[in-house]
C-alpha cells in the first residue's frame, strides 16, 4: 500500500508540474537563450521558463541548425541558431542556460559571460576547480549572475529538513549517508560513460556530495579517509561507481563521519528487478535521532523526512511542498510562499530571476560553492587514483631504482603523498560482494592486480620512511591489514606476504620500543573508532548500549525491519569490504599483557563482531564466531573480568545460539561446517572465560557446568541426531549418516564439552553410549573413517570422565568396538583386493594406514574399559559393580570365542607408553 500511495503521489505531483497555466509575460521579461538541444531542457528550463511572467523562450542553439529549429518550433522559442556563439551574440538575450556536455561547461560558460549574459550551468560547474575559479573571478568582474543548477536545495523541502538539523531539538550531527544511484542504469554510450567529456558518476551524480556539504554547512571536508571506485568495463578512466568515506569538521571541532556513494550503473534485485525505489536521499544521524531525506534530488514528486527518536524508536514523518521556514513569507510570481506544484527547477528559477532582476533571491547558492564543491570532487578522483595500475608500476619502479638512500625533507612529503595515495589504491573494491557472478571474474582479475603492485609500492616505501613516522599511519595500516587473511579472495600470496612482512615489523617496534607502542595503540585506537565504529553503525542491536554494555532495556526491533533489505545498511558487506579484514589483524595484536588497551577498545570491538555474528551470511557469521574466539583468548589468558562488568557473556552466547541450529537440509552441509566449526568454540571458550575470570570462580562452578550440559542437551546431542535420522519411518536397524561430515565435526564438539564437565558425564551416558554405538556399529562406517575415529574419541573421553558407572554400559561399550573391529578387518581386506585389480597402489597404502590406526585407538578404548572395571571405586550398595568386574575375562573370553577375530582387540596388550592408542598423534 506504501508503494502505491508514493506512486500516486509521484504521478500526480509529476502531472501537476507540466500542467500549470501559462501567465502574460511581463513587458520586462528577460530573454531566455538555451545552449544545446539536451533532453534534460525540458524540465530544467522551458516548462519552469512557460510558467513565469518574467522569462521569455526566446532562443535555442544546437550545433546543428535543423535540430535547433525542431526545437524551437516544438517548444515554442522566438529563435533558433545554427551554433552556440550566434545565440551569445544575439544582444536581445539577457540570460543563458547551459546543458552542453559536462567538458563544455567552462568554455561556453565563459563565452557567454564575455558576452554580457547571466548564466545558469547544469552540475558539475566545471570539470576541475581551476575552472571554476576562473568562472567565478570572470563573473565578478563582469558584475553577472552566475549560478550552479543545484536545483534542489531552492525546494521548500530541502530548507524544511536543514531546519530540522539545525533545530538544536535532535542534538548534534555524529554521521551522514548520502546516495544516488542509476537503476536500471545510465545507458551504455551515454555521454555520462565518456571520460573526454568529464562523464564519471561522482561527476554527474554531484548531487550525493552536494546533499552531505548543504546539511553540514560545509565547504572542504577535513580529511578523506578513503575513495574507492569502480571503474566502467570499457573505460577504465572511467569510475562507474564511487565510495568515498569522508570527515568534516562539525561544531567546536567536532568530527562528522560522512559516506557518500554514486552509481551509474546499480545491479538489479536478484539480477531482475531494478531498484527504481532507490531514489537519491540522505540520512544524518544525530545524538537524539536518525533523519532521513527520501528523494531529496526531486522532492516536489515525491518525498518525506522521516525522524527516528534512538531511545523511543518512535519515527514521525515531514513533507514540505511549499512555504516552509525560508518561502513562508516571501511573495513570488506564484504568489506567497510559492505553488505546491513548483518543481524544483521552477523554485531555482524563481531565485535566479530575482537576482538577475536586482531583488534579493530567498535563497542563493554562492558561487564560492560551487569552487568548493569542484575541488571536493578533484580531491576524490585524486584519491581514487584513476587509471591506478600503470601509475602505481611507475611509482614502484621508480622506488626500486632509487634505492634505499636517505630521504630529504621535501622528500618526506613526497613520500606521504606517495603513502596516502598508494593506501588509498590497494583496498579492494567492492566486485568481491558479488564474487558468485562469474562475470565479475575479469574485474577480480583487475583489481588483485592493482592490489598487489600497490602493496608493492607501501612495501618498498616503508624501507625509506618506516609507517611510525609517516603522517598517515592509519590509513597505511588499514591498506595492509586489508590482506593479512588467505580466506579473503582479494588476497593473494604475493599481496599476504608483503603485506604481513610489513605489518610484522611495524608492530615488533611497538612491543620493544615504549615510545612507539603508545603510538601503536592509539593507532588500533583510531581506525577503530573513526574507521570501522562508523562501517557497522548502521547495523543495528537493541542487546547493547552505545558504550557496549548489555542493554537491561532494550527497545525491540520492528517485527519486519525493511532496512535489512537495504544494503546500504552493510557498507563492510558491501562497499567496505576489508572492514573485516582489519578487524580481524587488529584483534590479534592483544595479547595478555595488553589487557589496558583491549578493555579501552571493547566497546568498540563489541558491536562489530555482534554483527557480524547476527548477519544472514553464513561466510560472516562464522568470521563473527571466529573473531569472538579470537578476543576472549586474551581476555581470559589476562584474568580479566571486562565480560562480568559489562555483562555482556549472556549476550554473546544469545547471539552464538541461534547459529547452532544452522544444519542441512535447510543449511547446506558445507555451509553448516563452517559456521558450526567457528561457533562452538567461541561458545566453549566464552562460557570458559565467564567461568574462569570471576572473582568466585568456585561459585559459579555450577553455572558453569549447566550451561556446558545445556550445549551438550540441547545442541551437541539434538543435532547429531537430526542430521543422522533423515527417513524416522525407516525400520533399518542402524542409523544413517548422509551429512558424515558434520556428524564427525558434532563429535569432536562433544569432546572438549565433556572433558570440561568431568565427572558429570556419568549423569548423560544414557544419551551419549546409544548415539555412539550407532555410529560405530555402522556397517557403512568404514567408508569415512573420520566419523568413526571421532566416535572413538568421544568413547574414550566418555570412560575416562565416567568410570564410576562406565561398568553399566560395558556390554554396549563393547558391542560398539566390537563391531567396529570387524568392519575394519573386513575394510582392510577389500582395500587389498582393490590394490591388486589396479597398477596405483598410493591410496591403498594410505587407507590402509587410516584402518591400521582405527583398529589401534580402538584397543585404546578396550584397555582404558577394562582398567575402569578391574579398578572400580566399590561401594556397599552397589554389587553390580563388584560383579563386572569378576566377570570382565569370562565376558571377554566369549566375545573371543564367538569370532576370533577379537581376540586382536579383546585379549592382545597395549603398550602404555604409546600415546596411538589413545588418539595422540
């Protein structure tokens, strides 16, 4: 229903925009010559110019005289001309609006300002700030109006939402968002694709980085953190998406976080549906609220700011058509406070005419705007550095050949440059999100490249200037920390190795020199809280405050979320990808020692790993699990009690559990494998740590131990069955194994648990012994060994822990190995009949060394029953007891006397001082 209001409000907006009556022009109206014959005059300036009384369609230039003529007769111009320079020539023109390509903008804006006409300028102003530099200067002199078409920002709604911002009620601004994109996308041969005509999406979608400087106030940012930017298949000049992560300087120099990302060529939903909801809009999260700007390009179609209260997660909507805190009291030619039905470029007109005219606009974009915002925009395709490959090889080449001489003072400057530049090149870009697409496979191919010569370019440049002493050490540590894991499929060997040398270095200095480890940490410090704190933001969680504690009252999450759909709301997911990446080195650097500096930077650890834990992705749930393991290690190893203080172990082990029950059919096996490989050890390890790092820990020895049962109960035990028993009418009298897998993996999951719970084991030999004979009396068993060398281990964990009453279950104990035994015997002996009836006898040999070893640890198990039965604690009231232990050889002698073949397992010795027969390797 949403969709469907919108869409009427867009169509009628749309329809009541052109169909406004045409007033009597004034006899001062001002002559309206247009340079080009664009598609975009339609609605920038002829149906704006026919509803105002003081603009008059006089003239209309193309470079072909015919298709100017069509024109004008078309849209009812006074005159048409055969080129641009006869239109400026006309003396009867008195202002021009510009829509050549976007290369043409400087030289025909300065024509006609040499001319003697005011000009309004389609975006971007110029191709680079020294062009528009010179524009401004050259309008000044003149004493001319000159305006860039920011269209937008003269709409009643776009003053409507700054006056929000600025309202004091929501606090001060901590971020802003801003996108704009093209789905189903700007069409190949677009002008926009071609890089001699300054075509590029931070060029022609200006309007995203326009949206963040109107809301901020601001003219430079302070620092830009990080551009990336994918380039067009066919133009690698070319950028056809851009991602750039900026800092402004806020009030009483605070810092805002911006992003902002353009894209002329957005990928569909699933390959098939456009994204045509994805309207340019911006969000500014503020110290009270979120606020939102929906379609803030076009808002007299359609639009709404939407304010989200954090603490009340109450949301209230604004809509602004006309009026508003700026046009409220002003008389214009549509009378006070403007027409509803104004579009956007009829707002901008009414401005441009007033000012043009002598009287004092509503709103006015100054010129030294439209400078800052060129030199913005200069700053990120610097960034970005495109094309990148052949001037990182020439960078590194030159580094080479120079040598490890001593560097200069105006040396050390190149070098940063060199060093920001490079840092900025190496980071990965985003075609890894979408790394199933086989034909993104060119473009991996690309980016590794420019990846690995950058990392080259850091490398060689860090024996000339180590990173302690350059000024961007930040942004070099996240360029290499980005390839220190083999799992990313942007790392290559080559990019690891030099990126780890290089790391490896940086922080052996920090832990031998005092002096350099402050600066080490205040470097973790800094990229996580300026880098990677603002990549997650979006990724909300009620179970956590924003100083990373438990939230004791958390305001739930709606039922449906539609922003997990978004994913804008992901930017480590999808822009940011090595986000993970450098939260994963950075991690590994505490060690126990450090537990200063790891309890300073938990908070911010925190809500990182919490999402990536609670994403649908099973690749990052597992790194989310992994990491977790990662930090509890030196949290426990230090004694620390950050998780008591912050009572965040409950929220952890809620956010682990659900991960538990990712199993076939509904999670593939391989995907269930890697997820559950990562989550139950970072569930041991944190209940261990809990346990551990308690001021009483023999206290919460009982909690301990129930929650340890509990994952044995109703996880370990429950899913082991599940997987096992696909068909429950089937009347087979021994359980199948289709995911053997997994079911080894659930196996070895159980071993550390009841090593853990100790003797407490006795109380579940009821579940444990029957899911075990099951798996070794299996006849299929042999086929993946692994499965049953895991069941023998689990076995032998079980009597070690149990051996008080291991006696009651000695006839299923040895039923199981039994079984086994003979399945074994019966392996070997096929596994030779195969080595005969081949020429390659390689993977016989290796099977049969599998066999070998399963028969040994299974003499293992029997040794370590039987000294659990002749060495029983005996009690008066149990004589069961006492008699298994009398009749432990007479049973053994029969089991021998029935098959022969146990005599091997049953009766042979076992050298005690071999750890093979007890699973050591």
């Amino acid at each position: 229903m949403a969709l469907v209001a919108q869409g009427a409000t867009f169509i009628h907006q749309y329809l009541s925009s052109f169909l406004l009556s045409t007033p009597s022009k004034s006899p001062t109206a001002l002559k309206l010559g247009v340079l080009s014959s664009a598609q975009i005059n339609t609605t920038a300036v002829i149906y704006p110019a026919e509803t105002h009384p003081d603009v008059i369609l006089y003239g209309i230039a193309s470079r072909d005289a015919s298709t100017a003529a069509k024109a004008a007769k078309v849209y009812k111009f006074t005159k048409s001309y055969g080129s641009y320079q006869d239109l400026l020539d006309d003396p009867e023109v008195n202002i021009v609006y510009i829509s050549t390509p976007n290369a043409q903008h400087f030289e025909w804006t300065s024509k006609a300002l040499q001319a003697g006409k005011h000009v309004l300028c389609e975006k971007p102003f110029t191709s680079n700030a020294e062009e528009a530099t010179v524009l401004v200067n050259q309008a000044r002199e003149k004493g001319l109006m000159l305006e860039e078409a920011f269209h937008w920002q003269f709409h009643p709604a776009a003053h409507a939402w700054r006056h929000i911002l600025e309202s004091g009620k929501h606090g001060r601004i901590l971020r802003t968002k801003a996108v704009m994109t093209a789905s189903p996308g700007v069409p190949k041969g677009d002008i926009r694709w071609q890089y001699d005509l300054a075509g590029g999406s931070a060029m022609d979608m200006t309007y995203a980085l326009s949206f963040t400087r109107y809301a901020l106030r601001a003219q430079l940012p302070k620092t830009i953190n990080s551009v990336t930017a994918r380039v067009s298949s066919d133009d690698p000049r070319i950028d056809a998406a851009m991602y750039a992560y900026l800092t402004f300087t806020g009030p009483q120099d605070t810092e805002i976080h911006s992003q902002i990302y353009t894209d002329m060529a957005r990928e569909w939903v699933g390959g098939i549906v456009p994204r045509f909801w994805e309207l340019p809009s911006i969000e500014v999260e503020t110290e009270r609220a979120i606020i939102f700007f929906y379609n803030a390009l076009m808002p007299h179609l359609y639009h709404f700011i939407s304010i989200t209260e954090k603490t009340s997660g109450q949301t209230s909507y604004h809509k602004q058509y006309k009026g508003g805190p700026l046009w409220g009291n002003v008389l214009t030619s549509g009378g006070k406070g403007g027409s509803s039905y104004w579009s956007t470029y009829r707002w901008q007109l009414e401005a441009f005419v007033d000012a043009v005219k002598g009287k004092t606009p509503a709103y006015w974009i100054p010129c030294m705007e439209s400078i800052y915002q060129m030199e913005c925009i200069d700053a990120l395709y610097q960034s970005a550095g495109l094309p990148t490959c052949e001037r990182l090889l020439v960078a590194y080449t030159f580094l080479k050949a120079r040598g490890s001489k001593g560097l200069a003072d105006a040396d050390e400057d190149i070098a940063n440059s060199i060093y920001s530049w490079a840092s900025n090149a190496v980071l990965p870009f985003p075609v890894y999100a979408q790394a199933e697409d086989s034909s993104n496979e060119k473009d991996i191919l690309e980016d590794q490249l420019r990846s690995t010569i950058a990392l080259s370019v850091l490398a060689t440049l860090a024996e000339l200037l180590p990173i302690p002493k350059a000024e961007n050490v930040a942004d070099i540590v996240i360029a290499l920390a980005s390839f220190t894991s083999k799992d990313d499929p942007w790392t290559t060997e080559e990019a690891f190795t030099n990126s780890t040398t290089v790391l490896d270095k940086f922080a052996s200095v920090a832990v031998t020199e005092a002096e350099n480890s402050s600066t080490f940490w205040s470097v973790m410090g800094r990229i996580l809280k300026e880098r990677i704190r603002p990549l997650f933001a979006k990724t909300r969680n009620p179970a956590i405050t924003n100083a990373g504690r438990k939230n004791f009252h958390p305001v739930p999450l709606p039922r449906f979320d539609a922003s997990v759909l978004d994913p804008e709301t992901k930017p480590w997911k999808n822009h940011d990808i090595y986000a993970t990446a450098v939260l994963s080195w950075i991690i590994k650097q505490y060690k126990p020692t450090d537990s200063t500096h790891l309890e300073t930077h938990f908070p911010l650890l925190v809500p990182p790993i919490l999402a990536l834990i609670d994403d649908d992705s099973t690749p990052f749930k597992a790194q989310g699990c992994k990491l977790l393991s990662q930090l509890l290690n030196p949290i426990k190893e230090s004694k620390s009690d950050i998780l008591h203080r912050t009572n965040l172990c409950s929220v952890f082990e809620d956010a682990i559990k659900p991960c538990l029950l990712s199993l076939p059919t509904i999670t593939p096996e391989d995907d269930a494998i890697s997820l559950l490989g990562e989550a139950y050890p970072a569930l041991l390890t944190l209940q261990k740590t809990t346990h551990q790092n308690t001021r009483s820990p023999q206290t919460s020895k009982q909690v301990y131990i129930s929650r340890l049962t509990n994952t044995l109960r109703e996880n370990l035990i429950p899913s082991f069955h599940h997987i096992s028993s696909t068909n429950t009418t089937s009347t087979s009298s021994f359980a199948s194994f289709p995911y053997p897998r997994l079911s080894t993996l659930l196996l070895n999951q159980m071993i550390p648990v009841l090593q853990e719970i100790a003797i407490h084991t006795t109380k579940y030999l009821q579940e444990i012994v029957p899911l075990l004979h099951n798996t070794l009396t299996n006849p299929f068993g042999p086929a993946h060994p692994p499965l049953l060398l895991s069941a023998v281990a689990v076995t032998r964990v079980a009597i070690l822990n149990a051996h008080p009453r291991v006696w009651r279950w000695r006839g299923e104990i040895l039923s199981a190995v039994c079984s086994c035994w003979l399945h074994a015997i019966e392996e070997e002996k096929e596994i030779i009949d195969r080595a005969n009836s081949t020429t390659s006898s390689n993977w016989a040999v290796m099977e049969g060394a599998v066999m070998a070893k399963l028969k040994k640890e299974l003499r293992g198990v029997v040794y370590l029953l039987k000294f659990a039965l002749q060495n029983s604690v005996q009690t008066d009231s149990d004589a069961g007891q006492l008699e298994a232990k009398e009749d432990l050889e007479k049973e053994l002698k029969e089991l021998v006397d029935a098959d022969e073949r146990l005599s091997g397992l049953l009766l042979e010795d076992v050298d005690t001082n071999d750890g093979g027969f007890f699973g050591d390797v």
